[in-house]
C-alpha cells in the first residue's frame, strides 16, 4: 500500500471558498430561478432559506467535522467505525461518479453557448430551440465541448488541492461574485423590471404546497452539495484549528445569496423582454438557460451579445467549480479506497468519467431510443433523477441514522469543539436524530411517487 501525504488546505478561506465553489453552480444559477418563478417567489425563497440554514447546515457541519476527525473520504470514514459500516460510505461514494458525466455534459452545452455569441451572435441562438434541439444532437460538437469543459476540470484537478483547487477559486468565485452582481443591477435598471421584482420577492401564499416544500428541501441539498461525500473530502483536508461552525455559515450564506442573485439577474430581465414571469416559471431545466435566456438577451439589442457571452462565463464559472469537486472527491474516494497513489486515481477516474460522459452525450444523438423514465426522457434526466431524488436521500438518511444512532451525535459534537465552542449542540443533536431523516423520508417517498405517477403533488 503506497502512503501519500493527505493534502491539507493552505487556510480557512481556502476551505470555505473550495466548498461555497462546490456549492454553486448549475443549481443556483439555473434551477433556483425556475423554482422561485414557479412556487409563487417569496414563498419559496422564505421555504429554501429556512432549510438552508436548518437541515443544510446541520448537515454540512456533520460531513465536515466527519470529514475531519476521521481524516479520510467518505469510504474510510464510515470504515473508521467498523467494516460493517462501509457500506454506507460506498453507496454515497458511488453518487460523485454518477452526476459527472451529465454535470459536464451540460458544462459542454454552456461552454458551446458562451463561443456560440462570439461566433453565431445573440439573433442565431434565440430562434425559439431549434439550434439549442440542432445542436445537442450533433454529437462531434456536442463531444467535442463536453471534452473541453472535461479537460479544463481535469486540468484544475491534475494540479492538486493547493495549487489547483485552491488557485482557481480564489479567480472563479470573486470573479462570479462581482459579474453575478453586475448582471444583475443591470437586468433591474430595464424598464419593466420592477414587477419582476415584485413577483420575484413579494409571497405568493396560494402557491404554497407540500410539492413546494419538496422542491425546497431537494434544492437545499443539490446546492449545499451534501450527502455525496464531498463535504466529507473536503473535511478531511482540514486543520483541527480551523472553526467549523463559523465555516458552515459563510459556506451556505455564499450560497444562498448568489441563489438570491442568480434570480435577480433572471426573473427581472426575463419579465422587461417577454412580459411576465410564465417563461421562467414553465421552463423547467435545459430550456430556460439555452432557450428563453437567449431571447431575452437578444430583445436588449447591441449590448445583447456581450451579456449574452459574459453570462455565459459566469455559468461556466460555477458549473467548472463544482464539477473540480466532484472530480476530486472520485479521485479522493478511489485513493483512499484502494489504497493506490493519487496520480493512479486520477487516470481511473479520469477514464471512468470520460466514457461515461460519451455515453450521455450520445443519449441526445444515437442512444436516443433509451428513455429510461419513459417517452422522450433521455439518460441525463434518468442520471439526474436517480442521483438527486433517490440516491441523495437515501444517503443522507442513512448518514443520520448511523451518526444520531450508532456512533451518536456526541462524537460529532466533540469533533466541532476542538476548534470552537458549540452552542446549539442541543438543537443540532435533535435535528439530526429526528427533524432531518424525517424530513427527508418524506421527500424521498414524495419524489418516487411523483414520478411514477402514484400522486400528484
Ligand atoms: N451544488 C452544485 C450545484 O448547485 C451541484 C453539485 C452537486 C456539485 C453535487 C457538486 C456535487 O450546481
């Protein structure tokens, strides 16, 4: 068995920053908007900022301080406690290696869409679908940018924690912060945005709903990215000297308010180009960013291309630091698993990803006839449901169970209170012995029956 040296992060910022980059990304940039036009606007924003600042951070405090006082990814972490354990370490572990290849197939459509301003400009990509439909399904150019968002992760990642991962963060996420802003005062100076806003932030109480507070709390995980093992990895390279529940608010303050930003710069712009706020709402997916966005920006007329492109950037931004994380966790998970050299882990799952990624791809083109949910899903949207609405529950429950049951919540609790003091470690032991599986169960059980169609929520 070949030792290497576990990386650790070079401080607190490096930490916080490589998980808030982690945490934003396609959920907030393009989801969230969807969600809050949809769920009648305050009523959801008030919802997803109660379960971010419950349920979200209780959880990522749990996979941090897990991460760290084992010191290993999520496999030998649950293995610490004995073998009999290590399944549930596996089964979350296997979550990272599903949501790559259709995480970076979408990165290669928003990579295409960010060159496609310069060269096709804002009029060729707001023509209602047809090129967003024309072009996933060419398979060389859809390949051919999937590859390149691949091998600019891969790049990021081959170069280490602190020279990598640390580096390109500390570019992407100021740099997203200060361009999500702009865009987004931007879209509220257009006239008629105003209202926009009004429906963005003002409760719609007739919307509320148990689906809504389903969506919620299925939001809250996608975008803290929990229970997949990668706050646990990246636990595991942190100092016992850093705080971490000073860490977890800033992680998913990052996060919530570049969420509240993304819908600023979307349902604004998208109400003074069409006129109301039902584009975004029933827009559910690849359609709002690649299919009404690029109307709107083509109804703002010169300047229309430039925020076009510099959107664009802004999406791959997030997205590229999300997809560093979970290509380190695989690589993470592998070393420490099998006890190889990190470089050998990386070539596996550099491969493993890579051939994946291609097999999505091609689900738009030649593999089209494998509608795993039924006519005219694809296997992207199989992936995505299978990871998000069932997978990621069942771990987080799972996660729940064997630390508010098994090893107790104590073990965590004395983990968190090396570095600081705890204060809510009652409120915090309850959350996670009963509010959180709970609560997650009944997504869970929500999910399954919705989409085969048992309920209508
Ligand atoms: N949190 C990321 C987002 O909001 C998604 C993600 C999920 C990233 C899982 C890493 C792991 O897009």
């Amino acid at each position: 068995m070949t030792t290497t040296v576990r990386a650790t992060w070079s401080n607190k910022l490096a930490f916080v920053l490589a998980a808030a980059a982690s945490a934003v990304g396609l959920g907030s940039m393009w989801r969230f908007p969807y969600l809050a036009a949809k769920y009648g606007g305050g009523t959801f924003l008030f919802m997803y900022l109660v379960f971010v600042f419950t349920i979200g951070i209780a959880l990522l405090l749990l996979e941090t301080a897990f991460g760290r006082k084992t010191g290993q990814s999520s496999i030998g972490a649950f293995k610490a406690f004995g073998k009999k354990y290590a399944f549930i370490g596996v089964f979350m572990s296997s979550i990272p290696f599903i949501i790559v290849p259709y995480y970076c197939v979408i990165g290669g459509w928003t990579t295409k869409y960010m060159a496609a301003y310069i060269t096709d400009g804002p009029a060729a990509l707001a023509d209602g679908g047809t090129y967003f439909s024309n072009f996933i399904a060419n398979t060389p150019e859809s390949m051919l940018f999937m590859l390149i968002f691949m091998a600019i992760t891969y790049l990021v990642v081959g170069m280490g924690v602190n020279n990598g991962i640390e580096k390109a963060n500390l570019v992407m996420m100021p740099a997203l912060i200060l361009v999500a802003a702009a865009l987004a005062v931007y879209s509220l100076t257009l006239p008629g945005a105003l209202e926009g806003v009004a429906f963005y932030l003002v409760p719609d109480l007739s919307k509320f709903s148990p689906e809504l507070v389903v969506a919620a709390l299925g939001q809250t995980f996608f975008t803290l990215s929990l229970a997949m093992g990668i706050m646990v990895t990246y636990g595991s390279y942190l100092e016992k000297k850093e705080k971490l529940t000073s860490s977890v608010m800033q992680i998913a303050g990052t996060t919530f308010g570049i969420s509240l930003l993304a819908g600023f710069m979307i349902i604004p712009s998208t109400f003074a180009a069409l006129g109301s706020g039902d584009a975004v709402a029933q827009n559910a997916g690849p359609s709002l960013m690649f299919v009404i966005l690029p109307q709107v920006f083509n109804s703002m007329g010169p300047a229309g291309g430039i925020i076009g492109c510099v959107f664009f950037i802004l999406v791959i931004f997030a997205a590229l630091t999300s997809s560093i994380s979970l290509v380190e966790t695989c690589t993470a998970i592998i070393q420490d698993g099998s006890g190889c050299s990190r470089r050998r882990a990386f070539v596996v799952t550099i491969v493993f990803t890579t051939v994946a990624g291609i097999i999505v791809n091609l689900g738009y083109s030649g593999l089209s006839f494998i509608q795993p949910l039924g006519e005219g899903t694809t296997i992207l949207d199989f992936l995505d449901f299978i990871s998000n609405s069932v997978m990621m529950p069942i771990s987080a429950i799972l996660t729940c169970v064997f630390v508010g049951w098994i090893i107790k919540p104590k073990t965590i609790i004395d983990e968190v209170k090396v570095s600081a003091e705890f204060r809510l470690e009652k409120a915090w032991a309850v959350l996670i012995k009963y509010i959180a599986p709970i609560c997650i169960t009944i997504i869970l059980v929500a999910y399954v029956a919705q989409t085969f169609g048992i309920i209508t929520l």
